[in-house]
C-alpha cells in the first residue's frame, strides 16, 4: 500500500534537485528563486486540505476512498513531469511548477491518510516508516538521474539557453515511474468500507458541496487537537530549513566548491548534478533510517528521537559553510538524511494517535497547513534576507536553514504524544 510513494517522491526528487537549475538556466537570478518557488507550497495549501476532505467523504465500491485520488493525481503530474523540461521560457517552467505540485499534492495527501485507515496504534509508527522507506528509494534514484545519463555519454551542457539533455531525460523517466508506481497501489491495495454505509451515505448528501467543504476546513482550525497544535511549530522551523536547502544547494555550491555564479556554464550545471548526488545520499540514508528510528523510538519516545534527529540535521546543514570540496559535501547529507527519516515519520505517527479515525484524511490535510506556511514564508522573505542580510551568498541562507532546524528539534520536547502515556 506503501509502494506509490516510491513514484510520488520520484517526482518530488527531480522537482527538489532541479527545479531551480531549469530556473537558472532559464535566465532567473538567484534572489528571484524563492519567489519563483512559491508555486510549490501555495498549491499544497489549496490543494491538500480539500483533497483531504473529499478523501474522507468519498466511497466507490470498485475505487474505494482514498485511490481514486492517488490514480487522477497520477496522470496529472506524470503529464507536468514530460511538459517541465521541455519549458521554452521562464514563465511557461514557473506555470508549470504550478501544475506539477498541485497534481503531486493530489496523490501524496491520501496516501498520508491511507496509513492511518489501514493500521491500527501499534502499527503505525512501523507503517510511516515503510512510507519513508519507499521515499527514500525513489529519491535515491530520480536523484542521480541526471549524473547517471551524463555517465552514458547524454549531453549536460543546455545549448541556446535550452535545458540539458540529462535533465529532460531524467523527467521522461520520472513521469513513466510516477504512473507506474501509483497503479501498482491502486490495482493491488485494497480498502475496507466505512463502518455503517447507509450512515456515510446519509452524512454525505448533508456535507456536499463546496462551500460546506471550505467552511470545515476553516473551521478546523478552531477543533485541532492539543497534539497537532504543538506539532505545528515543529513543523514551521522543519519546513523553513529544507525550503532553504532545496532552492539554494545548488547555487551555494556552485558559488562555494565550483566557484561560478554563471547558470550557462559547464561548471553549473556540474555543481547540478552534483546536487543531485547530494540529495540522493540524504535519501538513502533516510530509507535506511527509516526502519532504525522506531527501534529507538521503543526504548526511547518519539519525542527523543524526533529531536535528536533534527538537531543532527541542523548541524549538519549548516556545516555546508566550512566545505569547500564536492566529496566532503557528502558528509553533511548523512546527518541531513538523518533528519529527513525522522519528518517524513515521527510527526505523522504522533499526530495519527491523536486524531479521530473518520476524520484521518481531513486533519492530516489540514496538518500539511504547517508544512506549506513556512515555505511560503520562506519564498516571500528568503531572497531578500540573503540578499541584503546574507551578502548574498546563498551558502549563508543554508546555515540560517540549519538553526531553523535545530530549533524545531528542542521544540518537540513541548509536544505532548498520546503514546508516551500508554
């Protein structure tokens, strides 16, 4: 039931990697990245609590609740996976970015959901895990894509100002995989009918249309458990840090180890691929962590070891400042990758035991709210700050991304976890 994220993070992957290298190709500067990036985080806002909602009020004898929506997201962002690289100009790559997400958030918020349907309380930290394991995976390869078709001799170098073969190679497969991954979930994995039919049905007709939809969700502010209230400012400093890392990684280390502000030259856009490799390393860690984390979390809690994890990551983020060789770059990542296993786990396994089973799509829905407010934050404020605060030097936003991190690691000791009490 796990397998279709490792599809999702396939397109995450190669959005995260390379998004800002088309940009910059493109003709975008540095300062603008994090505007252009809003796309990302203002479509998960609108998309993921709706999506949620719908989710949760949805029943098809043959599709079931939540697979209807992994299927037409699917379809959508495999569509933007093959339109991305193929962008003639900045604007069309920015449009695009925009129906990427947004087809993206559409399968990747029931998912979340689906978990918490299927597993009872003991088993969700183990199926969380499995999640991030397939995440890890997908993203290790979708990562490397890039540096594996410029090692079989595809051509890295943009000509006319057009994205590099490697990169639009590496999209057409992402998009095959996205598909791919996805139907292998909806076909295979099954889903359980609510418990009283003819009630659902009748609660239904009473909540349908838009307007009542957007009046809960609104509203859910005002109902959220104390648990998901506390969670929210872990996640705001989370999300700062990696918004942080994933638009300015490439140009921080172009700048820092390959010493070239210029997006048309070869030495760019091998500081691109390398980011890709950097971030595949982060990946893989997490995949492996991702099975290590609740064994400690066993003898430990969630709470220790979600802090531990991100103040690991927060360190090893900003210790960027002091590399000045690709190879060492590899080192941060391990931490990062640390870190990464533990938010992609901890938070949604303590937020499920908290949450009121009906109502596991709409709350985990609402919860992406704390994931895509920082990064909208982040895009309205981070290339002024680097620019007039930073000096800037983008490997200077990434250090102010790794005391983001940390932060939200000492303020996870203050979340209150239903299963420490138990």
């Amino acid at each position: 039931m796990s397998f279709g994220f490792f599809g999702i993070q396939f397109g995450f992957a190669l959005q995260n990697a390379n998004t800002s290298r088309i940009f910059s190709t493109l003709g975008a500067n540095p300062d603008q990245l994090a505007l252009f990036w809003l796309a990302a985080p203002v479509t998960g806002l609108l998309v993921q609590p709706v999506i949620g909602y719908l989710s949760d009020n949805t029943w098809h004898p043959t599709w079931g609740r939540r697979r209807p929506f992994f299927f037409l997201g699917a379809v959508l962002a495999s569509l933007a996976l093959f339109l991305m690289p193929n962008s003639a100009a900045l604007w069309m790559a920015v449009a695009v970015l925009w129906m990427m997400d947004a087809a993206i958030n559409v399968s990747m918020e029931p998912f979340r959901a689906f978990v918490g349907d299927k597993l009872d309380a003991s088993q969700r930290t183990a199926g969380f895990a499995m999640q991030t394991f397939f995440i890890g995976c997908g993203a290790v390869i979708a990562s490397l894509l890039p540096s594996i078709f410029s090692h079989y001799g595809v051509s890295n170098v943009p000509v006319n100002g057009t994205i590099p073969d490697t990169v639009r190679y590496s999209f057409y497969s992402g998009a095959a995989v996205f598909l791919l991954s996805v139907l292998w979930t909806v076909l295979t994995a099954k889903e359980t009918p609510p418990e009283n039919l003819e009630q659902f049905r009748a609660e239904r007709k009473q909540t349908r249309g838009m307007g009542y939809a957007f009046a809960e969700i609104i509203g859910g502010f005002g109902r959220m458990p104390k648990t998901m209230v506390q969670l929210a400012f872990v996640q705001f400093f989370t999300w700062i840090a990696l918004f942080a890392m994933w638009i300015y990684t490439g140009t921080a280390i172009a700048d820092t180890v390959w010493h070239t502000t210029d997006a048309q030259s070869v030495a760019y856009q091998d500081a691109g691929n390398w980011v890709g490799t950097m971030f595949a390393v982060y990946n893989g860690v997490s995949a492996l962590a991702a099975f290590i984390l609740p064994i400690f979390a066993k003898y430990t809690s969630r709470r220790i070891v979600h802090t531990t994890c991100l103040i690991i990551g927060g360190l090893s983020l900003a210790s960027i400042l002091t590399i000045t060789t690709k190879e060492m770059l590899i080192v941060p990542m391990i931490g990062v990758g640390i870190a990464w296993a533990s938010i992609l786990t901890m938070p949604y396994a303590i937020l499920a035991g908290a949450l009121p089973a009906r109502r596991m799509g709409y709350y985990m829905g609402l919860f992406n709210f704390f994931v895509v407010i920082p990064q909208i934050v982040s895009g309205v404020l981070l290339g002024g700050v680097t620019k007039h605060f930073l000096g800037g030097h983008t490997v200077n936003t990434l250090v102010l991304g790794g005391a983001s991190m940390a932060l939200a690691g000492i303020l996870t000791l203050f979340v209150a976890d239903k299963a420490d009490h138990e």
